[in-house]
C-alpha cells in the first residue's frame, strides 16, 4: 500500500509530521481527520520501499512492459474500467516492482489523476513515448489503439535489441577471449625471454618489434595495476558526464559519426518516428501534438530537436518535409517519400510504410555488419598474436644464426 507523508495540526493548534499507509491522498486526509488531525500537506512519501525503490531506481524489462500494455488495452477494450483493469492486473503481474507501481498508478486514477500524468511519475518504468501515448490517447479518445501501439512497439523494439545481443555476442566473445590471451602472453610468458636477448642487445642487433615489445611487458608487469583503478574512475566520470544534458547529446551525436554503425543507428530512429507519427496522425492527433510526441520516440537528441525545429516551422505555415530536409539527418527518400505524402494528404498511410522500408533496410544492413565483423575480429587477434609470436622468433632465430 502507498506510503505518503503528511503535515498537520492538532487540537491545540500544534503542527504535527508524520507518515501514514493508505490508497490515496484522499483516503490519507480522512484518516488524519479521524485521529482529530487537520491536514495542511499530504504527498507521497519516497522511501526504500515505494517510490525510491519501484519508481525512480528499478527498472522493469521491456518484453514485460509490453505485456502489460497489451493486457491493459485488451481489458478496456473488453469493456472493464480503468481501475479495475489495474487491479488485476497488479494482481496478476509476476514482477514486484511493476506490481507496485501499477498499484499506485490505480491509487493515483483513483484519486482524480489522469493516467498519462499518473505513469509520468514512474520514468523508470514507463517510457516518455508510452507516456506520451497514453496522455494523446486519453484526449483523442483512442486509448486502447494507443495501448495497443505502444505494447507492439516495445515488442519490435525488444526484438531488436534481443537481435543485436545476440549478434555481437559471438564477436564481443572473441575479443575478450583474444584480449585476456594476449595480456597474458605480455605479462607471464614474454618476460622470461628478456635475459636471453642480452647478448643482442649488447650489440645492438635487437629488433625493434622484440624491444617495443618487452617495453610494454615490463610496463605492464611493473605497473599494469594502476590501469584498473584508472579505467574504474574514467568510466564512473564518463558515466557522470553522461548523466548531464550535454553529455547525453553529444554522445548522440558521437553514435551517429561511428562507421556503418551510425548510419544504421540513424535509420532505426528515423523509423520510429515515423511509425510512431504516421499512428497518432491515423487516429486523429492534430499534427503539432503529433510531432510534440512522436520526437521523443525517436530517441535520439540532434534529431529529436531538428523535429522540434521544424514543429516551430509548420507553426509558421511551412511544409513538414523542408525542414526536415535542412536538417541535413534524414535521409533523402525519406523526405521525398513525407513530401509526396503531404501534397497528397496521406501522411498518416506513407509514414507506417517508410517505417517498415527502414526497418528492413536496417535489418540486412545490420546482419552484414555482424558477419563481417567476426572475420575482422579473427583477423585482429590473428595479427596481434602473430606479432608477438614473430618479436619473439627473430631474436632467437638471430642468436641461432651467430652461434
């Protein structure tokens, strides 16, 4: 049950702090009045077992939210009211933390709140697009489809991520594997050969290679720890810049510059927002709200704000596709396709199958990139070990030779 905090006065006219469980601020207030308190404030209270823990700091998994919002729109489309869709399904959900939540999402409807605005407070466990879906479905009067939409979205978008793991799993395995193999070599096994190769160091006959790479063996057998706790303080600084709003927009920005990657990295996120605008222009949405919501499911920074460049535009009586096309980020058929779609008053049917032409352009390209990027992965380690093998062999084979 929800935990809130109230400030009140007593019969005396003392204030009076405390916390109470109820299920909902309403409820909360008269339960003060029958302890003979008068409320001044009454909110929710954010500690380790609410909000603090459910809403803000865990998270729940994507292939489970979009259950829930397939559920919720087939309960309301079955006819159950809203409150009652919620119980069970908080009744019902196998995650605690999504249970939590979506009881105090009921308590919150149940007070007076809207649903859009009652998910906002849980960013953690619902996304802005959903948010922003719902809250365009409860004015449009669309609420199920808006659901429903959003359910298949995540889904895709789960899928998408689940394909991507497991396509890079296998590389990301191989350089693991390649990296500790190598470390290893420098640290264990090319050390002991540095007092046999004295005799050509005198002499200066060493290689290159070989004395480049016992310099890096010795750095990294001498002072290798200090790497440790310097990449732990880079990545919790990075993480920490990451955190701000700079530093999230230019690694979007970072994203889109990487080779191949950031090519496909952009189509993904053109397509959703066209999927996600060529929805809410289906079901009614006027298009300034439509472009308001369907940017933040883009996902992407620089273009969620060249979309809000070009909503100012259209607020000025411009065309859709010319600011798009000075934004220099979407793709030339792309915004022939939205132009065409314009002057033929269809956007809502072109943007679902620019969408899907994306998608699919995406998902061949991606699948190339996995395939070439093992046997470069091999090839790397390949040179690296034979580098090594080969700074080793020379000297030997040299003092041999003079023997």
């Amino acid at each position: 049950m929800p935990t809130f905090a109230y400030t009140a006065r007593d019969m005396s006219g003392k204030q009076v702090s405390g916390t109470l469980e109820a299920q909902s601020e309403r409820e909360a207030a008269s339960l003060l009045s029958e302890r003979s308190l008068f409320p001044i404030k009454v909110s929710d209270h954010v500690n380790t077992g609410t909000r603090s823990l459910f809403g803000n700091r865990k998270k729940v998994k994507g292939q489970t939210m979009a259950v829930f919002y397939n559920q919720l729109a087939s309960l309301l489309r079955s006819g159950v009211p809203m409150i009652r869709s919620l119980t069970v399904l908080s009744e019902q959900s196998a995650d605690p933390v999504l249970a939590e939540v979506v009881r105090e999402v009921r308590a919150k409807v149940e007070d007076g709140e809207p649903m859009g605005q009652a998910m906002a407070r849980f960013p953690g466990v619902f996304s802005e697009m959903g948010i922003n879906m719902v809250r365009a479905g409860s004015e449009g009067g669309f609420l199920e489809d808006a659901l429903d939409r959003v359910g298949n979205f995540t889904e895709l978008q789960e899928d998408l991520k689940g394909r991507t793991i497991s396509a890079l799993a296998y590389p990301v395995f191989l350089f693991s594997i390649g990296s500790l193999v190598i470390t290893g070599l420098l640290v264990f096994i090319v050390p002991k050969f540095d007092s046999m190769f004295d005799r050509l160091r005198d002499k200066g006959e060493m290689p290159a290679l070989t004395e480049a790479l016992l310099t890096v063996s010795g750095w990294l057998g001498s002072y290798g720890w200090i790497l440790v706790p310097v990449m732990l303080g880079l990545f919790f600084l990075v993480r920490m810049q990451l955190s701000t709003e700079e530093g999230k927009t230019w690694f979007d920005g970072a994203k889109l510059k990487i080779p191949v990657l950031g090519g496909i990295l952009m189509n993904l996120a053109v397509a959703r927002f066209c999927r996600v605008l060529g929805t809410l222009l289906g079901n009614g949405v006027p298009i300034l709200k439509s472009l308001e919501i369907s940017r933040t499911a883009a996902g992407n920074r620089l273009l969620s704000q060249s979309i809000s460049n070009a909503t100012e535009n259209i607020r000025g009586g411009d065309a859709l596709a010319s600011p798009l096309r000075t934004s220099g980020l979407f793709p030339g058929p792309v915004v022939e396709m939205i132009s065409v779609g314009e002057e033929s008053n269809s956007l809502e049917r072109v943007l679902p199958e620019i969408a899907d032409s994306l998608e699919k352009q995406t998902f061949r390209r991606l699948d190339l990139f996995v395939r070439l990027l093992e046997p470069i992965m091999l090839l790397i380690m390949a040179i690296l070990v034979l580098a090594v093998v080969l700074a080793l062999l020379i000297p030997v084979l040299k003092s041999s030779s003079s023997i």
